[in-house]
C-alpha cells in the first residue's frame, strides 16, 4: 500500500498451527518414501497372512496368542523397519544421480572459482556455481548454496545493479528446487548472502521482507524463512532484481 511517497506494507497474517500442522502430516503420508513403505509392506502382511491361513490354519487374528502368530508379527516389525531403511537408501542414492547429472564439465583435480581460488576435485555446474562442500544427509541437500560471484560483487547491495549474483542465487535455489527442496532456512545461505537478499527485499518487495522478519521469537538475527518458500515466484524476485 504507497501512501504519498512512502511504502507501507499490510500487516502479514499470522500462520494457522492448526492447517500447518495438517499440511506437514500430509507432506509425511504423501510422499514417495512413505508410500512405497506402506505398500510393500501392506502386500507383504497380506500375503503372509493368507499363507499361514491356509496353510497352518491359523488366523492371526483371531488366534493372536499362538507362537505363529507372535512370529508373525515380531517378523513384520522387523520386516517394515528394514524396508523404511532400505527405500531411504535408494532414495538417497536417486538424489545423488540428480545431483551428478546437474554437474557440467566436472574434472578431476582442482577448478577454478571466481575471484581466483582453487578447489581441490570440485566440478562448475551450468551457472558457474561450484558444488564443493553440498553433502547429502537424512535426505536433504545441506547448505549453504554456492554461488558464482564472476564480478567480485562480494554480495553488497547496489541500488543500481544486483546483476549477475542475485540472478545467480535464484538458479542456485532452482537447483534445491529440481531436488524437491521446497523450504528455506537460515541453514540455505550464508550470512552475507542472507543479509545481501534481505537488503534487496526490504528495498523491492516490502510484504515479503516484512513477513520473514515480522514476529520473530527469541534471536533477532534469525529471520524466520520458513515462513516463505523457494517458490516460482520468490526465485523470479531474485532473477528480475536490478
């Protein structure tokens, strides 16, 4: 809302924990992982059971106190951890083909960064971002993102140009986006690359600044971005920046 020459951003809405708690136990039943655990899974109690049916003439069921069936179900605890850990496995290792294949004219020994430094078995991706440092772990592409600085901008905001590195930020996210990595945390940047966004934000797009800012509990220097994802639209604020 811009009253006279000044800009005043509307209040944002406070978050409901009801509708965000649904959406992250949907988040956990909806997805690859738990899916494929629960299918597998169910087919194989389902199967195991009919066998002992009728085979042994058993229900498990109804006769759940027989030694059958208490081996049955020690055997399908057992059974449905190992096939969570091994599909976590796989998944783990999918991310990791993704990652290899976004990789553009990796070579062995060291390549050059911009700004002149050298790092030992890194590999330049597409934009010039060097992926030395981004481990895998529970899943989840660690950050901080790196970023390719070719004109020593060294992440100060200017109020004529923030081109190429804003834009180079905003491929860097691209990339956690292909991954399926839709949350933002203090954990994705660096701190001047959490500063030099939040400058711009606070200059361009005063809502969102305000609502990753606004309302934080405890340490001030911890905006809260969980309240704003790497979506389409925050990725096109960086990459149309001056």
């Amino acid at each position: 809302m811009r009253k006279g020459n000044c800009l005043y951003a509307l209040p944002p809405k406070k978050p409901n924990k009801f509708w965000l708690f649904i959406k992250k136990l949907l988040d956990i039943i909806f997805n690859k992982k738990f899916l494929y655990s629960f299918f597998i899974t169910f087919s194989t109690g389902l199967l195991g059971r009919y066998i002992i049916l009728i085979y042994l003439d058993i229900n498990v069921f109804i006769d759940m106190f027989h030694s059958i069936s208490i081996s049955f179900y020690a055997f399908m605890s057992v059974y449905a951890h190992i096939v969570r850990e091994l599909i976590s496995v796989l998944n783990s290792d999918m991310l990791m083909k993704k990652m290899n294949a976004s990789k553009v004219g990796g070579g062995r020994g060291g390549v050059n960064q911009a700004g002149g430094a050298n790092q030992a078995g890194g590999a330049n991706q597409a934009d010039g971002t060097n992926q030395v440092g981004v481990t895998l772990r529970a899943n989840k592409t660690n950050g901080p993102i790196p970023v390719a600085d070719p004109n020593g901008q060294n992440y100060q905001y200017n109020a004529i140009t923030n081109q190429p590195l804003m834009g180079n930020i905003a491929t860097a996210l691209d990339r956690r986006a292909h991954l399926g990595l839709s949350s933002l945390s203090h954990f994705v940047f660096t701190p001047a690359q959490q500063h030099y966004v939040l400058t711009f934000l606070s200059n361009h797009h005063v809502a969102v600044y305000n609502n990753i800012i606004q309302g934080q509990v405890g340490n001030a220097n911890q905006p809260q971005w969980w309240k704003q994802n790497n979506t389409v639209a925050f990725r096109n604020m960086l990459r149309n920046a001056p």
